[in-house]
C-alpha cells in the first residue's frame, strides 16, 4: 500500500473533512491496482465506536467487498494474546473494592471526609487509577513527587493513594481492565519490534492525547506498512507556530501551548524527529471551505504570538467567503438557543439534508429534543438516554428511596402511578384505585401513610388484596441498620418485581422488556455477581450506589430516532459527515469545561508526575472545535445569559470575533454583522412561533346562575365569603368547585388551627368535666400529647410547643377567672337556624360555649391568629354575631339560655389577647335582620357573584382567582353581570 520510506508515515486530513469517508476513499484508492482481498489484511485501528460504524457504513454505501480488519485504540489486545491475558475484572467490582476500602479508612479516621463522600471518592480514585495506567505513571511516581510546598492536605490524600497501590501489582490475579489493555499494548509493541508486521497497520482518528494511544501512534508509524492518519491537521498554521508549539513540548516545567489544538500534534512531530510539511495529505479532496480554515487557523494562534493577526490578518483569504455559510447566534437566554436551534434542525428535515448538533451542554440537548418534539422530530442522540431516567430506571431507584426514607405520600403515590407498576394483570382496575386513593389522600392530609390510615378510605372494603398488596410492597418502614450488598440487592429486586407484577400476578417481565429494561437488568446483574465486594452497607449508601450505577448506564434506541438529525459530544466532530453543524453552548465553562475538581494531585503535582492537564482537556476541546467550525454549514450558537447570570463568550469564539473585528480594510466587521444577522434571523422566527396570540383580557366577572340553581344553606365562615368575596361561593356551592389539596401535606396555618384547638377544647373539657386542676402543667401535658399525635413533623412539633408554653401562663389565669363566672357546657357544638321566606339555613360550629347560674351564655371562639377588630365584625367577620343570634333562636338542641352576656375571640397568637364581639352595637336581632336582607338580595335574579367584591387587601388571595381570571382584571374594575341558565 506504501512505498518504502526511511522516516515515519504520517498522514493527515483538514478540519471540517468528512473523515471516515475520505479515509475510506483513500484506502480504496491505494488499494485500486490490488486484488479485492487485499483490503482484509489492513488492520485498521480507530478511535471511537462511532467512527467505526460510521467508517463500516460508508464501505456498505460503496457497494460489495472486503472490510479491513478493524480495532479500537482503547482495545489493543490481539486475539492471539487474549488468549494468555488475565480476564479483566469488571469495573464495577474495582468501584465496590474502592468503596468499601475507602469506607474503612474514613471510619478508622471519621476526619479525613464524610461518610456521605464514600462512592464519590472511590469513583475518583477509579478514574485516577485508569489514568495513571493509560500514562505508564506508577504509585511511585506519585510518592517521588517534590511537595515541599505542599501543606498536610497532601498527606491526608496520600492515604487515598495507597489503596490503589496493589493494582499495578504485575502479578496480581486479578488486573483491572486498563492494566490488561497496557499489557497487551506492551506485548504488541514488542511483537511489532521482534517481527514488524508486513501488512498495512494504520491508526485514524486518533489526536494521541492519551498515553497508550500516544505509543501505539509513534509505534506504528515507523512499521514497513504503517500509518498515522490525523484528523483536523491544520496546514495553513506558519512553521513559526509550529516551532513555538515544540518549544513548548520541550520545555515541560512551562505547561504553555497545551490548550492550542494542534499541540498534541507537534508533540507527536517532535517525538517522531518530523517536520509540519513531512505530514503528507491522505486525499487530495479538498476541505469544504479552505478560506475559513486559514481564519480560524489565525484565530486560534497560541496566546504568545497573536501579534501575528496583525501582520497575517489582511492576507487572509475572501472573509466573504470564509463567513458566507457561517452563522452566530446570540440568543438572550438558553431558551431562545434552544429554539431556534430546533428550527433550524426541523428545516434541515424539510431540506433532507443532515444536520448535527455538537456540544458538551448536556442541558441545552436536553432542551432541543423537547422543542423538536412538538413535531415529532427524535434526534438521533449520541449520548442516549441515561439508564436512570428510563422507566424502568426511575422504579428501581424511587424503590431504592423508599427504603431509606420510608412511606410518605407522595413517594407512595408516585410508585403508584408509575407506568410500569401492576403491569402484570388489571391495570386498569389499579389505575382506578390509585385514583381514588390519591383524591382521599390529598383531602385528608397523611403525610405518613400506613394501612390503618389508608383502611379510612371509603374504598378499601373492595379493595383489600389491593391495600394489603401496598402495605406488603409499599408502606414497610425505612431500613435503618446495615446489612451485606448482596442482601440490599436481593431483596431490592423482589420488591421491584413484586411492585410490577401487581396483587394478582407473578409476571414482573415488564420491569426488564425493551432496551431501557435490558439495560437495567444488565447493570443489576453486574451488580448481583459483585456483591460480595461491596461490603456491609447502609440502605442510604445502597441508593446512593444504584444512582450512581444508573447513572453510567446508557439506553440506545438507534431504530426511533431520525435519521438525519444527530446530537453528538464534542468527540464526534471528527466523525463529521454532516451538511450543517450546530456548535452550540458556545461559553466559558461549558465549551471548554471547567475542570473537574481534582482531590489528590494539584495541578504543579500532575505535570510532575506525567498525568493530564487541565490544558490537555482544553487543548482537546479546541481541537474538536477547530474541526467542526471546518464544516460546509456551521452555526455558532450561545446564550448571553443563563438562569441566573451573563455568561461569557467561548475563549475561542471571543478569538473570532475579535480577529474579525480587527479587520476593517478587508471587510471583517461587515462579515462579523452578516453572521449575526443570519442568527437574528432565527432568532426572530423562534419569538415569532411562541408569540401569544393577543386576546382581550377578561372583565371582573359578576355571574348570575339562576335562583333555583343558588345555595339554601350556608354555613356562618361562608357568610363571610359572601360577603368579602361571593364569587367564591359560586365557585365552591354552585359550580361544585373545590381546591385540590397537595399530596404530602406540609404543616400549615390551617392545620396549625386544627391542631391548637384541639389542644385548648380538651385542656378546658377536663378542667371543667372531670375536675383536672386549671394549671401551666396539665396545659402543656396535654398539649404534648396531642401534638405529639397530630403532627409528624419533629420541627414544627417543637415550634408548636413552643408557642403554647409562650401563653400557657396567660391563658390559664384568663381560664379561671372565665370559669368563675361560668361553667363550659358545649364543646365544638354544630347548630342551625332558618331565616328569610323561603326558609334559608344557617349554620354554625361553636367551639366553646360557657353558661352561668343565671342561664347566661357566654360565648368564646380561639383563633390561632389575630382576632379581627370591631369594626371587621361589624362589615365582615360577623362569625360571633351569628353564632349569638343561632343561640338565642334555639339553634343548638337542648340548650336555651335567656340571654348571651358575651361573646369573645380568645387570640392564641403573640402572648395572647381577647377581643369582644361587639353585641351591643350588633345585637341578635340586628344581625339576624342583616343576614335576612343579605339573603334575599342573592335570592334576586339580578344580583351576580361578584369577584373579590370586599376583600380586606388586595393581597389576600383566594382558591377562585385563577377561575375568575384576577390578574387581567383589578379590584377597582367595574363588575360585568353575566346572566346564566
């Protein structure tokens, strides 16, 4: 295939080429004069999965013929050898052995990190491990390190390091699988040096930015029939750059030069004694666009010499022509990014071209897949679906939570209302039930379901195997002591399956079906064989470790999505192959990332040792870039502004625009408003496809239902809304309207009332009934007993308590001297009158009635908040009024005082206070008088519900607004009647 040659082979395509198939292409043609089965003896090694279906689909698309053999660089082991390799072991069974050594070293000493840190720091230990492997750097290495200036953070991390000392161990039986891929490395470069191969080997794709990849590079291009193939070489870079770049190869205590795109290459062409121009061209096809490769090639010039824009910028080639396919979109938020990026990819559907989205912004993929939903467009997503937010994996771990946290109800409900639970038979019935079971549930309040609580609901008479099929799956309490791995997994599964298969059936094959389900079987099964290096673990580090297992997993459906539409990482850019390429989340921190926090090796620490810089991961970002920007159609695409803050333009981004800015004479400006001209442009049509549609804004509405239609009865608190805001009254008695209660209930002022009334009633009943002393004491037991039983939430429990003991001593003196003058008799009491003609019914809870010797009724309501002033009880809070005006109509059976001396609130609130209802200038009669005439002007046809008609403050809000549509409408607004039949 080659001709004989004295120096290395090297090879390399432009950015923006479509490499797999230029690589094809040009293996096609050297091979053009030899027999078809020449191409089988050409070992082929790439760099990804991608590259290789993609390289294998183009030889599909040039019709019958031989494949060359081809590898993986990150899988070096010949067949031969794998033979005589150890098996690798799995690399879950390294994370549990680091996890659960790493969990004896922080109980052995609690101060080196948190418990809760344990997977984290054996998950970071794994990827240090893999990398000390992948750069020949061995523990020794690391202890030689120079830290003098380093301060006792270095021997706490030490510690760490020592744990994966035995696996570089060359004896050891079991070998991790980057240890297995170094020795089969090692053991082909010998072969290779003992016998070189006679057939073609050739490594494509490749930047040898890792160690391992690095040797094989430099290995195979000085083989008889080897090559190197690079990807995105960038030609139109000066020999001076170049010349910088090895300068800075060499210099290794300066660490500069590593994050330009092309400084893996010149450290390769040091390592090989090669110049830049003894790299030859695979094919002469040229690159889509050469006038924008030598702009972006100026732009992108290491940071010591871009004095040369100056000097080189005005040769540059047409900037009309470098610009002319290349659009920047400026979005004001991501959300506009997002969208007009889906425009863009739906167009590129209509036009039948292919288009790709490239970014590391996991966020804003996420983002563009949801808008290129609405039609019905699945991109093809190279990342997948991670395994922990399929269904199947969404069940597992909601399960692995509720055996830490134990039942509440919205984790019931939500297990409930999964699809995959009670798949195996009468899902509809379940459906029915669950339903139902929620509606009961969010009414009453249970925070804390269990089966007593849930055998309340009207419903459980039928559904008995169903309930007791939720307390067998569902309401067992939280696992609080520690057991072995394999157990947590064991019964996990049971409990998964019993949840899918349902109260009447034994099949759970729904949990495990389709790929999302093979997937998490896989990842349990791997889980499964390897318990037994997991150790004894607590039910919170096994969720935490099933998250995480979820997490690395990837679902893959390459039949569903769209052909011609694909979302890659920032790697794929090499693969190409795409019409139009959308670089999108174009900012600082996201393209290039911020670096991951590393807790072992400083950065001065890792250039000793051999290990990755923070540089590499940015020069490799750049290069991914300076390959993709290469393409026939590109956008550039940020969000000036994230959730919460400005955000800053990509380092090389802010390059481009710069450079183009600073060419004025040959018309950079002028380019650089035309590129944002054309992402404006979109941007206009995203804001145009979400425009709202004007429509006129809704009057405060006044509806009148017919009279037969309106309530006959009322009780006194909705005599209040009628007259503060009767709308609600149509909302909740006419329309049948009712608030949906949220499913965990959270403590509240209205449940606080409940509670603190209950607390008080029973304190006074046995005072009054069974003699119990009127004492702080008997208050505060009693309280404790009921909060104790009411409210399950320790904090407020406490904060509740706290508030009674602040009026305890206030109240009982109030107390006793209330019973001196009377007797408590009636006790949250319900009583009725009828007024007007009709009769109309009013009715009234009293919550505590007293009665003198004299058959004087004294009448006292607690409020857990202000009492409302006189001049509130005379216009709306009429409460006390109406109860007064019921008890002196005989509303309450059997009991008929001669007259009521008082009435009063009793304010539970601050240090507590009482406020008389004002009976003399209200008194029974009157107030009766006034309920009569409030009711027959509701009983005319022509009065309407009024929205907010009295409320006390704006501010107030009530369940109706948003039916009534307040928010369009203001209180000083007139009221529009609306007669309805």
């Amino acid at each position: 295939m080659f001709e004989p040659t004295d120096k290395p082979r090297l090879f390399a395509l432009p950015p923006g080429a479509d490499f797999a198939r230029e690589l094809v292409h040009g293996l096609k043609s050297r091979l053009a004069d030899q027999p078809p089965e020449a191409m089988a003896r050409v070992e082929l090694f790439l760099n990804t999965r991608r590259m290789q279906r993609r390289v294998e689909a183009v030889f599909d698309s040039l019709g019958a013929g031989f494949l060359p053999r081809i590898r993986l660089v990150t899988d070096l082991a010949d067949p031969l050898d794998r033979a005589h390799l150890p098996r690798p072991t799995p690399a879950l069974r390294r994370q549990l052995e680091l996890a659960e050594l790493v969990r004896k070293l922080i109980e052995a000493d609690p101060g080196l990190a948190p418990r809760s840190a344990v997977y984290d720091l054996a998950q970071s230990l794994g990827a240090l491990l893999d990398e000390m492997q992948a750069e020949a750097v061995t523990p020794d290495d690391i202890a030689s390190l120079d830290v003098t200036d380093q301060s006792g953070h270095w021997e706490r991390a030490q510690r760490f390091l020592k744990i994966v000392t035995h696996y570089f161990d060359p004896d050891s039986t079991a070998p991790d699988a980057a240890t297995v891929n170094r020795l089969a490395l090692q053991m082909r470069l010998h072969r290779w040096q003992i016998a070189p191969p006679q057939h073609p080997v050739i490594i494509a794709g490749s930047t040898g930015s890792r160690g391992s990849a690095f040797q094989l590079m430099t290995a195979a291009a000085d083989l008889p029939q080897g090559a190197v193939i690079l990807p995105g070489f960038d030609r139109d870079m000066p020999a001076s750059t170049w010349d910088v770049l090895r300068n800075d190869v060499r210099n290794s205590e300066a660490m500069q030069g590593e994050d330009h795109p092309q400084f893996r290459f010149a450290r390769l062409l040091d390592h090989l004694n090669l110049n830049h121009l003894d790299v030859a061209h695979w094919t002469q096809t040229a690159p889509p666009n050469p006038a924008r490769n030598a702009l972006v090639s100026l732009a992108m010039r290491p940071a010591p010499v871009t004095d040369q824009w100056l000097l080189d910028g005005p040769g540059l080639p047409s900037l009309n022509d470098a610009t002319q396919s290349l659009t920047l979109l400026e979005a004001a938020s991501p959300r506009d990014e997002a969208r007009a990026i889906a425009m863009r990819l739906r167009q590129a559907t209509e036009d039948g071209i292919t288009a790709a989205l490239i970014t590391p912004d996991r966020m804003l993929t996420r983002r563009v897949t949801a808008l290129l939903d609405r039609w019905g467009i699945l991109p093809d997503d190279s990342a997948g679906t991670p395994a922990q937010l399929t269904a199947p994996g969404r069940l597992l771990r909601h399960i692995a939570q509720l055996r830490v946290n134990g039942p509440t109800a919205d984790a019931l409900l939500t297990i409930l209302k999964h699809p995959l639970c009670h798949t195996g038979a009468d899902r509809g019935q379940h459906r029915l039930w669950t339903s139902e079971l929620e509606l009961f549930i969010r009414k009453t309040g249970i925070p804390y379901p269990d089966l007593s609580k849930l055998m309340a609901w009207k419903g459980a008479d039928d559904a008995q195997d169903w309930l007791a099929w939720i307390d067998r799956c569902l309401l067992q309490p939280a696992i609080t002591g520690q057991d072995p791995l394999g157990a947590h997994v064991e019964h996990h599964i049971a409990q998964a399956e019993a949840i899918c298969a349902g109260t009447t059936s034994d099949d759970a094959s729904e949990l495990w079906n389709r790929k999302a389900g093979e997937t998490c079987r896989k990842a349990f099964h791997m889980l499964t064989e390897n318990a037994g290096f997991g150790g004894v673990i607590s039910a919170r580090d096994y969720a935490d470790l099933v998250d995480s297992l979820l997490r690395a997993e990837e679902v893959r459906d390459r039949d569903a999505p769209h052909p011609h539409i694909l979302i890659w990482g920032t790697i794929e850019a090499r693969v190409m192959g795409a019409d139009l390429v959308i670089l999108g989340g174009l900012n600082e921190q996201s393209w290039p990332d911020a670096p991951p926090a590393d807790p072992w090796l400083n950065r001065r620490m890792r250039q000793q040792a051999g290990l990755l810089l923070p540089e590499r991961r940015i020069g490799l970002s750049a290069h991914d870039f300076q390959q993709a920007i290469g393409a026939k159609e590109v956008w550039l695409s940020r969000a000036v502004r994230s959730e919460d803050a400005e955000t800053v333009p990509s380092r090389w981004l802010n390059r481009l625009t710069n450079l183009l800015r600073g060419l004025p004479d040959t018309g950079g400006p002028d380019a650089l408003a035309d590129m944002r001209r054309r992402g404006q442009h979109w941007l206009d049509l995203g804001r145009a496809l979400e425009k709202p549609i004007k429509a006129p804004a809704a009057p405060r509405p006044s509806p009148m239902p017919p009279v037969i239609a309106r309530p006959s009865e009322l009780s006194v608190t909705n005599i209040e809304k009628l007259i503060r805001d009767p709308y609600a009254i149509y909302g909740s008695k006419i329309l049948r309207l009712h608030q949906l209660h949220p499913i965990q209930h959270a403590p509240n002022p209205m449940h606080r009332g409940t509670v603190l009334h209950k607390v008080f009633e029973e304190f006074v009943s046995d005072t009054a009934r069974n003699g119990d002393p009127i004492t702080v004491d008997h208050l505060l037991s009693v309280a404790r007993r009921i909060l104790e039983a009411e409210v399950p939430w320790p904090t407020d429990r406490i904060q509740w308590r706290v508030r009674i003991e602040k009026i305890a001593r206030w109240f009982v003196e109030n107390e006793r001297a209330r019973q001196a003058v009377a007797k408590p008799v009636l006790f949250e009491r319900k009583g009725a009158m009828e007024i007007a003609d009709p009769p109309f019914r009013i009715t009234a809870k009293a919550d505590r009635i007293d009665l003198n010797d004299r058959a004087e009724a004294f009448v006292y309501d607690y409020k857990t908040g202000n009492a409302p002033t006189k001049d509130q009880q005379l216009q709306f809070d009429v409460q006390l009024l109406v109860t007064a005006a019921l008890i002196l109509a005989g509303g309450f059976d059997a009991f008929s005082p001669r007259f009521v001396t008082d009435a009063r609130y009793i304010s539970l609130a601050g240090d507590g206070n009482e406020v008389p209802a004002p009976l003399e200038d209200c008194p029974p009669e009157r107030t009766i008088a006034m309920l009569t005439t409030l009711i027959k002007a509701y009983r005319d046809p022509n009065t309407g519900y009024t929205a907010r008609n009295r409320m006390h403050k704006d501010a107030f809000g009530s369940d109706y607004d948003q039916l009534s549509r307040y928010g369009e409408w203001t209180a000083s607004d007139p009221a529009t009647k609306v007669p309805l039949t």
